[in-house]
C-alpha cells in the first residue's frame, strides 16, 4: 500500500491571516480572543460551503464539555504575533488587535480564489465589533 502524503491548500497560519484581512477589509479591527477558535468551528460545521472545506484541513478542533480548543489556531495567532500583523490588547490579553491596512489586506485577499474570499468575508461577519477605549464617565 502506498501511502501518498500532500500539503493542505491553506495552511493554518494562511487561514488565519486571511481571516485577519477579511476582519479588516470589514472593519473589525480587534476581537476577543475567546470567540476566534468557537466561531471558526460554528462555521466550519454549520455555515460552510461544502465545496471549500479544504480551507480547513490544516486545522484540528477538539471539542467538549461546552469547550472548543484548536492548538493550530492558537499557534497561529502566535506566529502572527511574532510577525507583527497582530497584537494582544492589555491588560488581560483577552483581545487581538490586527494591524494590517486596508491595502495590506486587500494585496493578501488578492492572492486566494473567489471561493475562498467569499467564504472569508462570510467568516468575518460573524465576529462582532470591540471597542478598543471605554468612555470612562466622570
């Protein structure tokens, strides 16, 4: 038996930089940390196109007990940390902020198909908006 080994399509730290310039290219600049590894899975098992479930076979998931992990995730956003595409907001670190531009974010869209930059757009409206200050009342 030949076993026959491939590299997936979209690695896992690619997926999560797209998923950075879509959250940018709609204006969503910082997020909650907690929500990222939740909402991918919600999406991945519920809302996604069948057709481009490839975009996450770099990414494992375990799931249980109302708790939903993925160490790939994670690892990513370490590694883009490092690069400086994102940072974590004090003071409990409990928010990402992403520092891409607009035009930084449009070049790496460019760069994937139309299938998959749908379904990044899709992906992103589902986080919500964080405010980075609160008004503090005198």
């Amino acid at each position: 038996m030949n076993l026959v080994f491939k590299r997936p399509e979209i690695s896992a730290r690619q997926f999560m930089l797209l998923l950075c310039a879509s959250l940018v290219s709609e204006r969503k600049t910082i997020v909650d940390v907690s929500d990222i590894t939740k909402i991918i899975y919600n999406f991945k098992h519920e809302k996604c196109n069948p057709d481009i479930l490839y975009i996450f076979e770099d990414i494992e998931f375990r799931a249980g007990n109302n708790n939903i992990v993925s160490s790939d995730i994670s690892t990513s956003l370490n590694n883009m940390q490092t690069l400086g595409v994102i940072g974590r907001v004090n003071p409990s670190y409990s928010r990402i902020m992403i520092y891409l531009t607009p035009n930084e974010a449009d070049e790496i869209l460019a760069e994937c198909a139309e299938p998959v930059r749908e379904a990044m757009k899709e992906l992103a409206n589902l986080f919500s908006t964080k405010p980075l200050y609160m008004r503090i009342q005198a």
